[in-house]
C-alpha cells in the first residue's frame, strides 16, 4: 500500500472517558506515517467546549464539532455516512464499539472491535483476540471504510496527552438534531441510564453467564419489530434475552445482549433460540445450556441437530402464539 489511508477520527466528547479516548487514539497513531489524519469528529454538549477539547488532538485538515445533548448513534451515523475516507477511527469502550459496528454494516465496509493492531502492507491485516482471548487472529481487510475501534489495551499505553494551542486547518461547526429519546434517561454522558459510570462497568453490568433461561434472537427474526416481540416473550417467560451477531451488529441490540464467543458463554437451564442458524460461534456461548430449543424454517439448520427440541417453523408465528398464550 503506497498512499497513506485518509483516516476520520470519532470521539465522544460528552464521556468522562474522553481524555482516555485522547489518549488511546495518540497511542495508536503515534509513529504511523502509513496514516494520514484527515479530521477529527467529536461529540460536544456545548460548542464553548471545542476550543479546549481539541489541544488533545494531532494534526489533521479539519476539526467538525457535533452538539448533541446525549449520545444518539443514529443520528450520528446519519452524520457520518456524508464523510469519505478509507479509515474511520473510534476509541476503546462502548462508544466505539457501537459505532465502528453500525457504520461497517451501513457502509458494507469491515469492522474490527477491540484492534490490537494494524499492519499496512501489501495487505492491510488487523490483529485482534477471538475465541474469549485464547487466539491473536490476523483479518486481512478488504472493502473500505475500514471502521476500527481500538482495544481497551491502547488507553493503557499511557501516551502523552498532546496539547496544541493554535490549529491551523478549518473548522466546522454542526448541531446534531434531536432523535426524540429523552435526554434524562439516558445518563450524564448520553450513553445510558447509569451513564456516571465508566463504560466498561456499564458494559458488564449485564452478566448474561448468570442468566438461567434465555431467548436469544437471529437473524431469521428478520426486523427490529420481530426482535422486540422477542423481548416480551423472554419477559413473560421471567427469560434473559441475548442475540446472535448479525442482529447486534446491524444494531437491532447493544453488542453487551451478544450470545456466542464473542460475547456472552451462557449456562441457562434452557434456551429458546428463535432464527438462528447455530454458528459454532454462537454454539459456543450456549454449549453448556441445560436444555436446547430451536425454532427454524430449515430443518437442515446445523442447531436443529444440537437441539433437544427442534421446532420447524416460522419463527414470528412462534412468538406471536406464545405472547398470547402467556398474556
Ligand atoms: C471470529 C468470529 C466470531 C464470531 N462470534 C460470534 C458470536 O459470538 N456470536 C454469534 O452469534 N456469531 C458469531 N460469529 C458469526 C457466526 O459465524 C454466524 O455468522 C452467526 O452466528 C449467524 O447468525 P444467525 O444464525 O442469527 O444468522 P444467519 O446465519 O443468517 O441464520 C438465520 C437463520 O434463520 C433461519 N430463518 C430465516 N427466516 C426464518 C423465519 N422466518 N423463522 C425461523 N427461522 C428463520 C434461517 O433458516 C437461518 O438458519 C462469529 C464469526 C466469526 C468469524
């Protein structure tokens, strides 16, 4: 690779966490000729907040400011989609990994959450662990936007906070409109109700492992609406939900309700899993579950065969029937 990758930066400046995203993202760039900064986009309660928040950051073409009240990815995405570049970067934490995931799947570019490292080469190879850390994997990127959120390893390299009192390259100034969620809600840095905490508390205080039964959602539900048809099921049922990957990463759910083993290795008495095809990813997070149950159009579908009761069926019928029978 000859050119250096344009990269955007992505920041939440509404986060106490955000000198640590500072930090992280200097951490990882220091020294990258084969990376070129193109702009730093940040969150921002207020504008008055801009001059102060960008001292932390390195050089780029252009600083843009977003006001938001709170957090609000989808509006934030919206926003995003307009920018061109080959990279987009978003620091370590619940921020960036939604982030980095969502726009990847909008843009059909590929996402890495928690990079460990990238090399630029004749191929550009993204290091990451998998399988709950037992393996360092290589994933070599392909279709662009490369939308990388670094790991929670960078933030403690301790990088030298830098502090640049003139920038010289331009600035803009947008307000991001209200999405009609409301603001107190959702917590001091916009991220959710319990928003004082720091991101990787908040990110863990849902221990999926602990669940006793569970109604984990595929891809086969096919639309947010079915997925929270689910969700009351699994609360009719006293059930904890989880979902499959795809549904987390086309953000129908957070990433933290993520089954499988890049997310949650549950130990439930039973689980009812709606739509899903049975990865040995997914599998893997349910292994240990008591009692399997599998609703799934193909009965082909490798979790029919793992399952103690295999139901061939539509999955939205299934739920629908079991809401009105429990309700
Ligand atoms: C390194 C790595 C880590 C991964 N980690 C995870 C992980 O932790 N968790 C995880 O889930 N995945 C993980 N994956 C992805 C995994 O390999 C699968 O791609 C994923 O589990 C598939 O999700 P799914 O079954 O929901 O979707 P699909 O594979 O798209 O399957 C959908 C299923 O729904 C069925 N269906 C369709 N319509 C209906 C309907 N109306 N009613 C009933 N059934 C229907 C289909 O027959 C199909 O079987 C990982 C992959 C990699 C490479």
């Amino acid at each position: 690779m000859s050119e250096a990758l344009r990269a955007q930066v992505f920041l939440n400046g509404l986060s106490s966490s955000f000198e640590a995203q500072v930090g992280a993202v200097g951490a990882f760039l220091a020294g990258r000729q084969e990376i070129k900064v193109i702009s730093y986009v940040t969150l921002v309660r207020t504008f008055e907040e801009s001059p102060k928040l960008g001292r932390y950051f390195g050089p780029c073409q252009e600083r843009v400011w977003l006001k938001a009240d709170y957090f609000q990815p989808e509006r934030l995405l919206e926003h995003i989609k307009s920018y061109e570049g080959d990279l987009a970067l978003f620091p370590p934490g619940l921020f960036g990994a939604q982030m980095a995931g969502r726009l990847a799947a909008r843009l059909k570019g590929s996402a890495v959450l928690n990079l460990i490292e990238l090399e630029v080469g004749a191929r550009l190879l993204a290091k990451k662990y998998v399988y709950s850390e037992n393996l360092l994997a290589s994933l070599a990127l392909k279709k662009k936007p490369y939308c990388l959120a670094l790991s929670k390893e960078w933030s403690a390299k301790g990088h030298e906070i830098l502090w640049q009192e003139k920038f010289t390259g331009s600035e803009r100034w947008l307000e991001l409109e209200p999405d009609g969620l409301d603001p107190d809600a959702l917590g001091p840095d916009g991220l959710g109700p319990d928003g004082g905490r720091p991101e990787e508390v908040r990110a863990s205080g849902l221990d999926l492992a602990k669940a006793q039964a569970l109604v984990v959602s595929g891809f086969g539900l096919g639309d947010p609406a079915t997925l929270a048809r689910a969700i009351e099921l699994a609360q009719r049922l006293s059930a904890e939900w989880g979902v499959s990957r795809p549904v987390a990463m086309n953000a129908w759910a957070p990433l933290e309700r993520l089954i499988g083993v890049s997310g949650a290795m549950t130990a439930p008495k039973w689980a009812l899993c709606l739509g899903a095809s049975g990865a040995a990813a997914l599998l893997s997070g349910l292994s240990q579950a008591q009692k399997l149950i599998a609703v799934n159009l193909d009965p082909e579908a490798p979790i029919m065969s793992r399952s103690d009761l295999a139901v061939v069926g539509q999955a939205q019928e299934i739920i629908e029937a079991l809401n009105k029978l429990l309700a």
